[in-house]
C-alpha cells in the first residue's frame, strides 16, 4: 500500500482519492478509478508546473528528480 490522500472539491460534493505506490498513482473519484505510470505523473507535474524537483515525504537527497 502506498500513501492515500482524500480531497473534497470545493463544494465539498464530492471526494477525490488518490494512492501512490512505487510503480503507480491511482485516482478515484465517484464510481471512475483511474491507474498512471508514477513516473510518467512526476515529469508531467514538473512540466506543467514547472518545478524543477520533486522531494517525496520519506525520500532523502540522494535521488534526484530534476528536469533535464
């Protein structure tokens, strides 16, 4: 199991729930559930946010996550 993280939407309507494992992060929100390739989600987060590193709770220096 990895780390679960539940979201209400602004409205507070709905709740969205969101796992990471080593190899995926899995979305649920509704009746839907959706699987991504966990690197695949990292490099596009620090595309379109244009974050330069992403520390993870738990993970020290000695990975790096730069962007090219």
């Amino acid at each position: 199991m990895g780390q679960i993280v539940v979201v209400k939407e602004v409205d507070g309507g709905r709740e969205v729930e969101m796992e990471v494992t080593p190899e995926y992060l899995y979305l649920e929100t509704g009746e839907h559930c959706y699987i991504f390739d966990r690197a695949i989600v990292l490099h596009a987060m620090k595309k379109m946010f244009r974050i330069s590193v992403i520390l993870e709770h738990g993970q020290g220096l000695e990975e790096d996550f730069a962007l090219p």
